[in-house]
C-alpha cells in the first residue's frame, strides 16, 4: 500500500500537479505609504516566460488587476498608470498607494498555455505618514503635591507605537505615572516639583515619525530661603542677595531688626552705611500662585578698619599726660642728682662751694647779675631746706666762708638741661622763694 502511494506522489509530481510544484512565493507582507510604491516579486521565479500571468486583489473588493496571455494584456481602470508588470519574472509594481490598497495580492502563472497554473500570495498594508502631532495637556495650574496632570498625544496618519520622555529621558509607569489607551495618555498624580519640565510623545509608523512636546509647569517653594552678603566697612555700600527655590520667582521684602522696610525685591542696597545700619536683615519670598512664604536673616555688622587700626582720641591724651608727667620726673631726678644736699658741720667750716642766703659776700664779687642766670630749675621741694640765691662757680675752686647753721650747701656737680658749654657762671633762682 505504501508502495502505490509513493508511486502516485512521484507520478503526480513528474506531471506537474503536486501543489509543492505549482506554489509561487511571493516577498512580503509589504508595508507601503500613502503615495508611496510597493513591488511584488518572486522569490522563485519561472523557469521560463510564462505564457500567462495574472494578478488579482482582494480587499475592500475582489478585482483582477492585470491579466497577460501571449502579446495581449488587460489592466483595470483602477489601475491604468498605476501598474509595471515583468512579463518575463511576473512581478509587479503598483504605484500611488491609498488606504484602499490594504488586501491580499494573488499571482498565477502558466508556463505553457493551457498547461498547469502556479500560484503565490501576499498581503500589503498602507500606512499614512504620521503629521499633525499634539500633546493635549488638562489638569489647570499645577501645584506641587496637591495637582494632577493627563497629558495626551495624538497625531494624523497610521499610528504603531507611541513612547515618552521627560527632558530627554524615557518614562516608565511608576507610583505617579500611569500610561492608558496603548500610552496615548500619559497620566501623573500627584504632581511633584521634579515633575516640571519638557515632555515628548515619540510617534511613529513604518515609514514615517513624529515628535510632539510639552512644556509641564509645576508651581512650588519658596524652598531655601538665602541671603547672602558681606562685612561693611562704614561709608562702603550694603549689598544684601536673597534667593529662594521657587516657581513662579517669589517677590521679595525686606525688614532691618523687626521693622518692615521699604525695599523690594531680591536685592537691599544702601550707598553709604553708618553704623546705625548694623543690624539684623530680615528677607521675606512669598510665592503668588502656591501662596506659601519663606524667611531668612543676616546680621550686619558696620565696622570702620581705620579706626580699628588706630587710637582713640581718649587714649592718646591719656599717653600725652604720661608723657607729661616723665618728663617732669626726669627733670626733677636731675636736678635732684645736680643738687644733692650735703650737711652742715656746726662748728661753721665745710669744704665746698657756698653762699649764704640772700646774702652777696663780701670777700667776693659777683661778676654777673644774678638776674642774667635767673633760668627757673624745676626742684622737689623737700629737698631744699631754706631756698635763696647761691652762685656755683665752673672754675673747679673751693671757696670757704662764714657758714651758719641755718645754711645750704650743695655740691659743684651741677647737671642744667642748657647748651653743653656754659661760658660763665651759673646762677639758680628757686623758683619756689616766696
């Protein structure tokens, strides 16, 4: 029995009539556009120029397009201008592609006429070119953890696929994001600050691709609040910044210790401080649409380097009374070394130099007026005992005299703040004589 089959599939085979034999493979399915061109070929074409070809579709309707026996050839009006066909390989190209091109196309050949016929099929699709694509956005003024967004991407034409990106990057469903009808509608809730931004809805077809985008704003902060200055040196500006993380950009008001200013606006700015300015700064943002505020502080301390750097009025007389003052002790411990007192002997004799009180001797004469050496030397009153007119001679000498007991003696080392040659005698004048 298997015998006889086998014998049969050969016999039929050899014949032509086994369908392995009369099957044409056609390339495809093909994909074409809207005016666009397609071409059907034969992956296995004839062996030999096929005595008659026939092409046919079915779609929207049953049509035989093109038919060829021997030199004569039939087209369809539908497809005058439209058609090529090889009439040695059997393919065809169909040109100006509509949507009423989808279907199913058939070939059939026949290598000798009315010999066995050889069949293939396949299936053309017509896409439109993608154009007019929007992103629709609904869901009003966005405010950060309290709004939600839908936003939706249509287009003209065959649509395949649709993918999203926000700022470049693509989206994925999250806790926030939900994508609905094959990710047509790009769904957010609640929106979030990082939400804000430009979204992209990538649409694309075989022969064809679009992008559309969106600007989505999210209102937010202020967040943040800063002021930022520096040290003022008085008379040099106050030059106050506050900034703040917000959207839209807050307004600004300023405060100095507790009291409402009238500056506005993100800088504070005064020409020249005083040190009445230092203070504490107090900077205001108030966002308009989320109606939230934020504050900030900055202490100023005006300071003035120079005189920082220098002495105080008080202080410089207090070192010129200081100075006041040793210099008088200095001139009084010289004059004290110059004059130190010597005692008396009681028996009236003394070796030295003398005079009495108030009296010109008479064993000498002066040979100056006293009145020409009268120079007033500051003297420490407890160290002469009874002031009066005395003469120190420069000559080295010592002279003797009557001495008294109520007498005055100094030594001859004299040391007077005058010139360093003094030509003559010295006289000294107490000034403390009554």
């Amino acid at each position: 029995m298997d015998l006889l089959i086998s014998s049969t599939v050969l016999f039929l085979s050899a014949a032509g009539f086994c369908s392995c034999q009369n099957e044409l493979r056609l390339n495809g399915p093909l994909n074409g556009a809207v005016g666009g061109s397609v071409k059907f070929t034969l992956i296995n074409p004839p062996s030999a120029p096929p005595q008659r070809i026939t092409w046919s579709f079915r779609g929207n309707r049953d049509i035989t397009i093109f038919t060829s026996i021997g030199g004569g050839e039939d087209i369809h009006a539908d497809y005058v201008g439209r058609i090529s066909v090889n009439k040695t390989t059997a393919s065809l190209e169909l040109r100006g592609l509509t949507h009423n091109d989808n279907g199913l196309y058939t070939v059939t050949i026949s290598i000798i006429s009315g010999g066995v016929q050889q069949q293939g099929n396949t299936l053309l699709t017509v896409f439109e070119n993608i154009s007019n694509a929007t992103i629709t956005i609904t869901g009003g003024i966005l405010i950060a953890g309290e709004s939600s967004v839908n936003l939706t991407c249509d287009a003209q034409g065959s649509i395949i696929t649709r993918e999203w990106t926000k700022d470049g990057k693509p989206l994925s469903p999250s806790n926030s994001i939900t994508f609905f009808e094959e990710n047509r509608t790009l769904s957010i809730s609640p929106v979030e600050k990082d939400d804000g931004g430009e979204y992209m809805c990538h649409i694309s077809s075989p022969f064809s691709t679009m992008i559309a985008s969106q600007t989505v704003t999210v209102n937010y902060g202020p967040d943040t609040v800063i002021i930022v200055g520096v040290e003022v040196d008085c008379g040099h500006f106050i030059n106050l910044t506050c900034t703040a993380e917000s959207v839209p950009e807050s307004t600004y008001t300023w405060a100095f210790n507790g009291t409402e200013t009238s500056v506005t606006g993100a800088s504070y700015v005064k020409e020249l401080s005083e040190y009445e300015d230092s203070g504490k700064y107090t900077c205001t943002a108030l966002n308009s649409i989320t109606k939230l505020s934020g504050k900030a502080d900055f202490d100023v301390s005006v300071t003035d380097k120079r005189k920082e750097n220098s002495l105080s009025a008080g202080a410089i007389a207090g070192i010129g009374v200081a100075c006041l003052i040793l210099g008088v002790a200095v001139g009084v411990g010289g004059s004290f070394f110059a004059m130190k007192k010597l005692p008396i002997d009681q028996k009236g004799l003394h070796s030295g130099n003398s005079r009495r009180k108030n009296e010109v001797p008479g064993d000498r004469s002066v040979s100056k007026p006293a009145s020409r050496y009268d120079a007033p030397i500051p003297l420490n009153a407890t160290t002469i005992a009874n002031p009066g007119l005395y003469e120190a001679p420069t000559d080295g000498t010592e002279h003797s005299g009557s001495v008294h007991s109520d007498d005055t003696v100094y030594e001859t080392r004299i040391s007077v703040k005058r010139p360093p040659v003094v030509p003559e005698s010295l006289y000294y004048k107490n000034i403390f004589q009554m």
